[in-house]
C-alpha cells in the first residue's frame, strides 16, 4: 500500500450519510492524525509497518505485515462505526459474572482478555474515545474489572470488556471466561492482550490454551508500545511472531500494536473491528 500522500487519499471522504455521522473530532480521529507531518502519520496508522524501518530484511521476512492491509479509505470509514449518532448507540449495556446473565447474543461479538495491569480498559476507552459519553472504567490498580462488561456499537456489534487473569483476578475466573469462550454463540474473534513491555509472560498460556482448545479465532495485541524503544519493541515483535507462527494454530497470523496514550494502532484495529463483525468490506482478511 502506498502510503505518502495519506492527506491527498482520503481528500473529498464524506462518512457514511446514512448514520448521520458528524466529522469526528478529538485525539483519536483521522482527522486529527492528517494534521501531521507525514512520517508521524505513518506511525500513529500502521506501527508494525513503521517498525519495519527498524529491522533488517531477514527480519522483516518472518512478519505478517499486510495480512490485514486496509486502505487509508478503509480506514476512513471504518471511524464511522465508532462514532455515535441518533440512530447509532455506542454505549455501556450491562456487566456478568456468568454467561446466563449477559446479554441476547443479537449481534456479532468480540471479547477483549488480558492479564491485569495489561492495559485492557485503557485500550476500550481509546477505540471508543469518538463517543467520550461511553464510561469505560480505568484503574491504576490491576485486577479492576471483576465481572464481563458489554459495550454496544450500534446494530452493528458488542464489544466485551473480560476481567483480567493473573495478579487480583476473580476466583471464578477460569470458569466464567471458559465458558463464555466455549458456550457464546455469538462470538466473532478474541483479542488476546500482550503487554508490549515485558511480552508473552507465563499467565498469558492460560487464555492461549482456552482459545486454542476450544477453537476460537483470535488475535494477539501488543499494547503500551509508547513505553518501549523501537529497538526492544522490534526484539519483542520478533519474539511473539515465532511464537504465533509455531505455537498455535487459533490465532491471527498478523499482530496489533497499539498505544492508548498516542494512539498509535487504534485507527487499524478500529478498521479491523468493523471488518471481522462484517460491517466493512475490504479486499483483504
């Protein structure tokens, strides 16, 4: 894909009409990103593709880079289902301790897990940092979230806040979220939290063994990218890449990198959002 002229691309882009969707506005906008100097622009959209510059070409050999190789139009639009309108709730719905008591699976579903301290919370807040009205609750203790928390956007899907595994985590922690990935009828992908700083730890294989015994697709997503140089983040990347490759068999091959202080990643893992839940049609998987 090419990306100079990312300004020129999306030049005359009008949202979708039919949402009656205001130009969105605020830190985590396109908008905002298309202000900047071309090379930041780069990095706020596609990090693991700026990371490349990083890495020597036997490096960049093992990444899944463009896997999932939206365009900057794409990407565009995607924004549109995350921006709230009289006809497009984005909201809070309600909290679970078990899966009996959530929600109708009406919907397409995606469930965000992750180790405590991970980052989890502050990642939602940024993918719904359009619709500030949403109260995603952030704390700088681990083990914050202690039941499921389901989030609607729109017609179009839910999005589930999971409790955090390791330090403070619930008691019934394996058995909620065993059987909410076993049992949801609904559920489209996982999102699987990395922490960008320390990598894979030992507490993550349990949320791993879960979705490869049972099955379920999904994704691996490195967050707090903004904590680490781009030298040790690219030893990272490498790192979790083999174990992608020859560790599983579940999981998406390409991997997220995402900051929820510079939002960096957000707009691509927005625009991949849109599109596993089907509300975004583009030519890659």
């Amino acid at each position: 894909m090419s990306v100079p002229g990312l300004s020129a691309a999306l030049a005359g882009f009008v949202p979708r009409r039919a949402l009656g969707v205001r130009a969105p506005l605020g830190p985590g906008a396109v908008s905002q990103v298309l202000r900047l100097p071309e090379r930041q622009q780069k990095g706020l959209m596609f990090p693991l593709q700026e990371l490349e510059r990083c890495m020597v070409p036997e490096a960049n050999a093992k990444l899944h880079v463009r896997t999932f190789d939206p365009s900057l139009e794409d990407i565009a639009r995607a924004e549109a289902s995350f921006c709230p309108a009289p006809r497009h709730r984005i909201d809070y719905i309600s909290s679970a301790e078990r899966l009996d008591h959530a929600p109708a699976p009406s919907r397409p579903e995606v469930c965000f897990i992750g180790r405590s301290n991970v980052g989890k919370s502050s990642l939602i807040k940024a993918l719904f940092s359009l619709a500030p009205e949403v109260q995603v609750r952030v704390s700088k203790k681990p083990g914050h979230t202690k039941k499921m928390n389901f989030f609607q956007v729109g017609k179009y899907f839910t999005l589930v806040d999971m409790p955090g595994y390791g330090f403070k985590a619930p008691k019934d922690f394996v058995d909620m979220v065993e059987a909410y990935l076993k049992e949801r009828p609904n559920l489209t992908r996982t999102f699987l939290l990395v922490d960008g700083v320390v990598g894979i730890q030992k507490a993550d294989s349990i949320a791993i063994e879960m979705c490869e015994e049972f099955s379920v697709p999904y994704v691996m997503v490195l967050t707090k990218i903004d904590k680490v140089s781009k030298g040790y983040l690219a030893k990272q990347v490498l790192q979790i890449q083999k174990f992608v490759d020859t560790q599983t068999q579940g999981c998406f091959p390409q991997l997220f990198l995402v900051s929820s202080v510079t939002y960096s990643g957000i707009h691509l893992l927005r625009c991949f959002l849109a599109h596993i839940t089907g509300n975004l049609h583009i030519n890659s998987s």
